[in-house]
C-alpha cells in the first residue's frame, strides 16, 4: 500500500526512478500513546503500541541532536561537479512537484538548503516504497531489498549509485541525519512482502513506524528546531511521529478496498472480530451498520494522533511549519471524507479535491504563524 512519503501528497508511479541551527544537549524520553477504537456494548479494549525502546528511537534523536555537521567525516562527502549536484536536485525538485503537489508548494517557503534536502529525502523514500508497490514489485526479492539497503549504506558513506543518490549523499552531509531510521524504512518493506495480515495495533503500529514514522525520524534535522524549542525537542519528535503514525493509519483507511483487492487487509484482526467482522467481510465490499461502527473507532484513533501533532508543528523552525500543518489538516480531511462517504472505503475511495487543498492553504499558513510559541491554545 501507498506509504512513507505519500504523507505529504498523492501516491506516485516511478518504476523509472529505480533505474535512472544545531540544538543544545539534552535527555528525554521518546513516548507514544496508543488509544483504541471503542465501542459501548464491548469492553474497552487494551492494547499497547511497540515501546520505542525496542525501536531505539531515542537512540536516533540523540545522535541527530549531538551530531554537528564538522563531526561528519568528510572522506564521506564526494567532490561532485557543482552542475552535476544541481541537476540532481533539480530532479528531484520536479519529481516532488509533480506527485506531492500540496506538500512541494510547501517546501518553497523553506530555505533553499532545506527544500533541496527535504526533496531528496522524499525522492529516496519513493524509489523504497516502488521496490514493493510499483510496477517492478512482481520481480521484488529479498534480494532486491538487501542490495537496497547495500546501496543506502554506499550512499551514506559519500559513494551514490546515481544522480539521485548523489542529491542525498550531499544532504546527509549537510544535515545530521542518521542512517537507521532508513535502514528501518526497508525493514517496512521487507514486512510488505512477508505479512497481509495484522493480528492486533501492537503489529499495525509497528508497520506504521517502519513506513511513516520513519519519515519523521528522517526529516526533523532537516525542518529545523528553533533554539527557544531546543529544550523541547522530545516533544518535537513525539509530535512529529505521531503525525507520521497518523498520516498512515489514514493512508490504510482510505486504501482499504484498493488494499483488499490485493489481498491485504492492514486492520487488526482482532478489533475486526470484536464487531462481529472478518477479512470476508472486507471482501464483500459490502458496508453495514457493524463497519461503520469499526470505522468511527479507527478514525478516531487516527485523530487522536493528528492531535499530539500540533504541538511539535509549531515548534518547528517558523519556516518549516507550513508544509508541515499542511500535511496536518490535508490527512484531517481525508478522514472527514470517508465520513462523508458514510465510512464505504470498500468501493469508494476518500478524494479531497484541488480546490479544497488549495483552500486549505491559507488555513494551514495562518495555523503555522499564529502559534510561534509553544503549547497549543
């Protein structure tokens, strides 16, 4: 299913690009809670997400926070041919314009160093998730997702494969991005291929992590966080992934009957069992009263996550926060679309038009620079 930076716009098809201020010292604790949909007539139910301590993921924000850019081994930074770096980024630049089209008006108000960034990040993201879900996916292997992540690693290491790994060899220069939350990323992929099935959110958060949150992990160095924010930066990245978990609990719920069609049914099985529902029932594309019951419970659990967002979106770097709050509200909408469907993803799938994206904008901006401070009001 469509993941990692579909986030940030609409799902792309780009088999061809297979083949073509630092903060101050701090300790934290990265925390996630995991609410579950609820229903009168069943107990509630008692489900926990995968402790990030499991995924090390303070491990990672605290060598992104305490890596400065003259810590970098400069062996690793290849002298590229200024033309040739710009070309790269160019692609880039236009690969995001043209599937990402809402989040890439976004990264225009970014500095120039962070949109280049942020665009080859995005580029990298697709071409992993393209493994799996594009057109070459039927040809996927084990191996192809080891040779992968060999390539990743020759890219942190200053020796890209192409022009397009050379835009990120250039950026993990720049900006203290650590490796393993890409590692992590193909992990996700290599679950793609090996599971269809989620016996509970414990296994769902878990996927969720490895293509969404992710992303978070990856772009945070790259937004920015401001020096009045540096002491909040647990808080930053709390936020930030649960805007990735949220954005991809989302992407599951919109792409429900798509997903079905292939055979994948990215639900907990045991909610699903729990209001008298079954993969059958998935595939009958038949919507009932015992669905729409499921739905209401899984898009609030989606919301829920969208609402420990909006404290780490604004504190970010002022620049980075619209595309940010952009991606924020266009998810949000998603979901109030499936509503609107009156919860039928089976056969219907939730569309949020240009012209309400583009009206969403202005909101979005004035939500990024009406709340430079801290906590939401």
């Amino acid at each position: 299913m469509s993941s990692a930076f579909s986030i940030l716009g609409q799902p792309c098809a780009v088999g061809s690009l297979i083949n073509n201020g630092r903060n101050s010292h701090q300790e934290f604790t990265i925390t996630a809670r995991v609410v579950a949909p609820r229903r009168p007539t069943l107990p509630e139910l008692s489900l926990k997400g995968i402790p990030h301590t499991d995924l090390h993921v303070r491990e990672i924000v605290q060598r992104q926070l305490h890596t400065r850019r003259t810590d970098h081994d400069v062996c690793r930074k290849p002298e590229f041919n200024p033309e040739f770096l710009e070309d790269a980024y160019d692609r880039c630049r236009d690969i995001c314009a043209e599937y990402a089209k809402t989040f890439y008006l976004g990264t225009r108000l970014m500095t120039e160093e962070r949109q280049k960034a942020i665009w080859a990040i995005y580029v990298w993201c697709r071409r992993t998730d393209e493994l799996v879900d594009g057109p070459n996916a039927t040809h996927m292997s084990t191996t192809v997702l080891d040779r992968w992540e060999e390539r990743l690693e020759d890219l942190f290491n200053g020796r890209p494969f192409d022009m397009l790994d050379a835009a990120l060899t250039d950026t993990v220069h720049k900006f203290p991005l650590d490796i393993k939350p890409f590692r992590d990323m193909i992990e996700g992929m290599r679950m793609d291929t090996k599971k269809s099935r989620y016996e509970n959110y414990q296994e769902l958060y878990l996927y969720c992590y490895y293509v969404a949150g992710t992303v978070a992990l990856m772009t945070v160095p790259v937004m920015g966080i401001p020096p009045e924010s540096s002491s909040n930066a647990s808080s930053i990245y709390n936020s930030a992934l649960s805007l990735g978990i949220g954005n991809q609990l989302t992407n599951i719920l919109r792409d429900v009957g798509e997903d079905a069609l292939r055979g994948r049914v990215y639900l907990p099985q045991d909610e699903l069992s729990q209001y008298g529902l079954c993969d059958e029932d998935v595939y009958s594309r038949k919507v009932t009263d015992n669905w729409r019951e499921f739905m209401k419970g899984q898009i609030n659990r989606a919301r829920f996550y969208f609402n420990q967002a909006e404290e780490g979106a604004s504190k970010l770097d002022k620049d980075s926060r619209w595309p940010v709050w952009s991606s924020l509200l266009l998810y949000r909408t998603i979901l109030d679309a499936i509503e609107e469907n009156d919860y039928d993803n089976l056969t219907k799938r939730a569309y949020v038009g240009r012209t309400k994206k583009l009206l969403m904008l202005p909101l979005s901006y004035t939500r990024s620079v009406s709340m430079p401070g801290f906590a939401l009001h």
